[in-house]
C-alpha cells in the first residue's frame, strides 16, 4: 500500500474514533440529558437585546420575551441600539414609551460594546443575551435558571433552532444547528463548551464582571468570554429544553461571511488562550476537545483537497478519453454489473463508509435530540445536500478563515454576519 | 454541574475499542473481498485455460479430417473466448485499481492471465486461418509506467470493441511485467514505444485516435 493509503485510512481511523467516543458519550447518558437542575430561588434576570439595523425582526424578538412565563417584576429587557442607520430606534421607542422595556441609543461601536453599555444599567442577578434576530420560547428562562443552584456555574447556553430552511444553504444549517445541539450538550458533560451563543445564553452578572465583561476587540465575544469564564475556572452548562429559533443566511454569500467572522474569531481566541491546549489544567477541553478540533479541521481540509484532487484529474482523464472516440458517448454506456461493483470495492471505500454510517448516527441523534421526527421522504433533499455538501462547505469555510486571517484580517469588529453577528 | 456517567477514560476506552474493530473489520472485509477476487479470476482463468484447450484439439481434429464441418461451432466458441478473455482482463484492472495489500498476488494473477491470453490470441489466429473467419485482431501493447496515452487508447479500443462485439478480438498486453513471451512477441513486431498496436498483422507505433484507427479496421 503505498504511503497515502496508510495516511488517508489512518485518518479515517480517527474521524471513527471520534464518531464512536461521541455517540457512546451520547448513549451512556441518555437518561441525564434532558434533566434541567429545579431552580431553588427565583433569579431576578436581565435580558439584553444588542441591535443593529434590526427594524424587521426586533419587535418578535421583544414579544418573545415580554411572553416569557416568569415573574414579570423579576426581570426587564434592555434594548441597546447601536447606531442602527434604519427604524430600529423608533420601533423600539414604541416598546419604551409603554415601559416595557428599556431602550439605550449609543454610537455604533459593535455588539461586544452595546452588551457591556447594557450590563452597566442591568439590575438583576442574571443577563439574558438575544440576538436581535432571534426568539426565545416562552419558557426559556425557567429552564436555564436552575443550573444557577451551582455557585460554580457562570453561564448557560440554549438549544438553536433555525426558523426557516427555504433555501438550500439554509437547509444545511437545519441539519447543522440540530448537530450542534447534540455536541453542545455532550460537550457541557465534560465542562468543555467554549462558546456562549448570542441568542439565548444566559450569564451570572457578578461573573461577567469579574472576568472584566464582554471582549470588544475579538470577532467573536460569545466564544472570548466562554474562554474567559472557563480561564477563570467556572462553569458552562447546556439546556436542551431551552430552545431559541435564530435566522440564518439565506445565501451562500451571506453564509461564507458569517463563519469568515466565526472561524477567524475561534482562531484568534484558540492564539489568545492557546494556554489551554494540552493543558490539563483545563481538563477534557484542554487536552482532548481543543486539539481534536483543530486537528479535525486539519484532516477535513486535507481530505476535502485530496478528494478534489482526486476529482479534477479524473475529470480532465474522462474528457481526454472522450474527446479521443469524438465524445461518441452513448456508444460506451454499459450497465454496471455486479462483477464490476465488485471489483471495484476497496478498503478505502470500506472504512469510508462504515466512517459515514457513524456520521449519519451521529446526525440521527442529534435530530432526536431535537425531538425531530425523521422523515426521510420529507426531507430526503436536505438530508442528501447535507452529507453531499457539509464537509465541503466546512473545509472551504475554514481554509478561507485561514487565509483570510494569515493575509487580509484587518481589527474592524461591527455587526452582521460580515462582522459581530453571533 | 451536570456530569457525565463515567469518566473520560472510560469512554476513550470503548471508543478505542469500538472503533479499532470497526476499522480491522473493515480491513478484514477488505482483505477476505481482495481474496474472493484473485478466487475469482483464478478459477475463471482456469476455465479459459481448458477451453482453450479443447478448442486447440478441436482444431487438431479439424486439420486430420481435413474438413471446416466445425467451423461455425468453433468460431462462435473463439467469440465466446474473446468475450469472457476481455471481462477478465477488465476485473484484473479494476482488482489492480482495488487491491491494496496484495501486490503479489496480483502480478502472479496478471501474468497467467496474459498468458492465458497469449494462447487465445493464438488459437484464435489458427481458427481464423483454418475457417477463413473474418474477425479483426488486435494486440494491444501497453505500459503502466511509460505511456501517458495508454489510458486513452484503451478507451479508444474498447470503443470499437463495443461498436464491432464479436468482429473485433483485442489482446491487451502489459509489455511492463518483464514476460518472455510478451517480449518475443515485441522483437517479432520491433516494438519500441507505447501503445503500439498490431492490427491483423500489421503494426502502429504511437497513439491512434477514434477516426484513425477507424480508417485502419473499415478500410
């Protein structure tokens, strides 16, 4: 076998590997997972809306939350428009002047800053963050307090469900945001999360403070302060039954922008605490979570090449061929038999797909996690462009961050999915 | 906070363990299918090989009673021989293509076969004379390591193998495998470069498109 064979079934062997450690995590714990800890008081919660040209979809948003079943002299909402250049500021005013909520009109200065001005006014115990662009279900907040018990615990993060999949770019996230749930909540077994997502993460304000609030020079302040909580040695856990609906990019252009700002923000973060790799101070997040990742991304993008590699060359050897019988093709056409099928298994293709059938478990999983019924007619389509495209969107992703980090990354940090939109 | 069950090392051991036999079952499967493959073309070889020889007799036979009375039979017996001699070769490639762990297996396997196919290019060049049949043969010599054509005129070949079926012999053979018979055969025709083609005796040197050998098998 020659040299890349061994390289390529060696990382198969790892991508299984990990498969398996996610899905035996997964099983083992079944009967924990949808357990959210009773609250034994009743925290007083501040929930903080950052906006930024956000006139379409912030009223929903703030009826999400004037519709939470809690106490409403136990918490407020603080709108922060940040220099939005639309109607954002008087479609919040309406909501003001009736005192249902409290709006701060600042220069734009990004979301980090907006979170931060609204942090100083907030009077409770506890800070609700909600993108502008999302929605809380009405019991959100009762779901997440209970994990305040802990005194440890500094931050607890919602289950993201995308609100609609109409186009295709969309419909890969349906199945992403449901992937990322599952990994969220195997992740807060071992303490391991490292980002607190915009919409619906919900912080201990006396630990926002202490670990000096939201970074407002990084791409990505949700992931900065998960860093930070986890540096000073708190807690962040997960609420699976706390779920919040999101909009997502519905272009490919909007899309590459969005995990542009992501990725490079995970890099810049992953340089700004690269203490924690191999640190087994940090634990599992240290020692297993964050090198594998990295190094997941690494064989993803090798992987991803050597496939289209692959594909170019016997792209350029099938046009050679078919211009050679004047690309008489229909004369070649063969039905493939069960002996060419045959034939033409290989190891590669073996461990290939015993590797899919465990991401497809994996995806399986994270659908009932969600408590999504699988319904392969319904959505076969977004099924097939997910395990069809996923990887290839993901390693183009992460190989333009890499690049766009190495060579064009300047320190602007704004808003949307360009710059500061979680 | 909300633990999980067993402790990390627990899981990195089932994983580890889970996996690891995922993966040599895999490999296994990949070794047992290589095996049922080179099986495969063995026994199937060995089934040329006889016929082979009995049409070898058969055309004995033919000769000592001087006559053509089994001419059709053997010639739709050479079609037959042709056809199964070329499902081969195209498993040894695809074996070749698939097989990863067994080079050794597969250069033993490809020689027989070319020998195997040697004699059937010679058996088939007697019946042709003794019957007067008026099928096209070609031998097909080939490189894997010095002929960036060869790929292309292979597909060319087999283009006209499909269009002709029964009318068009072809014999692909490795001139890189280092056989005695092969090299004979490339002294005989003075064969220096790939693809080189013996067309019905006589020979082409260098790559011929779709139009061009179509002119040399319909002229």
């Amino acid at each position: 076998m020659e040299m890349m064979g061994i390289v390529i079934l060696s990382l198969l062997y790892f991508l299984l590997f990990i498969s398996c450690f996610w899905i035996i995590v997964f099983l083992d714990n079944l009967a924990i997972l949808w357990d959210d800890p009773k609250s034994k008081k009743k925290y007083s919660i501040s929930a903080i809306i950052p906006a930024y040209n956000e006139e379409k979809a912030i009223i929903k948003t703030i009826n999400s939350l004037l519709a939470q079943d809690y106490p409403k002299d136990l918490f407020e909402i603080i709108v922060v428009n940040d220099g939005s250049t639309d109607n954002t500021k008087s479609v919040c005013e309406d909501f003001a002047k009736k005192g249902l909520i409290t709006l701060i009109n600042k220069r734009n200065g990004g979301k980090a800053s907006a979170m931060n001005k609204a942090i100083k006014v907030a009077k409770n115990e506890l800070i609700y963050v909600l993108d502008a662009d999302s929605f809380a279900q009405k019991d959100s907040f009762k779901q997440l307090i209970g994990y305040f018990n802990n005194p440890k615990v500094a931050a607890v993060t919602s289950s993201m469900e995308v609100t609609s999949k109409n186009t295709m770019v969309q419909k890969i996230q349906w199945i992403e945001y449901f992937f990322s749930i599952f990994m969220r909540k195997i992740m807060s077994l071992f303490n391991c999360l490292y980002v607190t997502p915009g919409p619906g993460s919900i912080y201990r304000k006396k630990v926002i403070l202490e670990v000096g609030g939201f970074s407002e020079n990084t791409l990505t302040e949700d992931m900065e302060i998960a860093f930070n909580i986890q540096n000073h040695g708190y807690i962040i856990e997960n609420s699976l039954n706390s779920k919040v609906l999101t909009n997502t990019p519905d272009k490919l252009s909007a899309l590459i922008k969005q995990r542009r700002r992501w990725y490079t923000g995970f890099i810049e973060d992953s340089i700004s605490y690269k203490h924690f790799y191999m640190n087994k101070k940090n634990g599992f997040l240290g020692m297993f979570l964050l090198p594998t990742n990295v190094l997941s991304v690494g064989i993803l993008i090798f992987l991803v090449l050597h496939s289209l590699r692959k594909l170019f060359y016997g792209t350029i050897s099938s046009f050679s061929k078919m211009n050679s019988i004047n690309f008489d093709i229909f004369s070649i056409i063969k039905t493939p038999s069960f002996s060419k099928i045959f034939f033409s298994i290989d190891i590669f293709l073996i461990i290939g797909l015993i590797t899919l059938f465990f991401s497809m478990i994996i995806i399986y999983y994270s659908l009932k996690t969600s408590n999504q019924r699988i319904n392969i007619k319904k959505n076969f389509i977004d099924y097939i462009s997910y395990f069809a495209l996923y990887s290839f969107l993901m390693a183009y992703f992460w190989a333009d961050s890499i690049i766009y980090k190495i060579f064009l990354r300047r320190d602007n940090v704004g808003w949307k999915y360009g710059k500061s939109k979680a | 906070m909300v633990k999980a069950k067993h402790n990390t090392n627990f899981y990195f051991i089932m994983a580890f363990f889970l996996s690891l036999i995922l993966f040599v079952s895999g490999i296994s499967i990949g070794f047992l299918l290589d095996n049922l493959k080179a099986q495969d073309i063995n026994s199937n070889l060995q089934e040329i090989e006889e016929s082979l020889k009995e049409a070898e007799t058969e055309l004995l036979l033919m000769d000592y009673f001087e006559g053509n009375f089994s001419c059709d039979y053997l010639m739709f017996k050479s079609a037959d021989l042709g056809e199964r001699a070329q499902t081969i070769g195209e498993n040894v490639v695809l074996f070749e293509a698939s097989n990863q762990v067994n080079l050794e297996t597969y250069i033993s396997l490809k020689k027989e076969y070319m020998r195997i196919l040697l004699n059937n290019w010679l058996t088939l060049e007697n019946i042709k004379e003794s019957c007067n049949a008026n099928y096209s043969t070609i031998l097909y010599f080939y490189n894997n390591n010095e002929c960036p054509d060869c790929e292309n005129q292979g597909y060319v070949l087999s283009y006209y193998k499909n269009l002709m079926k029964e009318n068009l012999m072809i014999f692909s053979l490795d001139a890189g495998l280092n056989m005695s018979s092969i090299d004979l055969l490339k002294y005989n025709y003075n064969i220096t470069t790939y693809p080189a083609l013996v067309v019905d005796g006589e020979v082409y040197e260098g790559f011929l498109d779709s139009t061009s050998l179509g002119q040399i098998l319909f002229e």
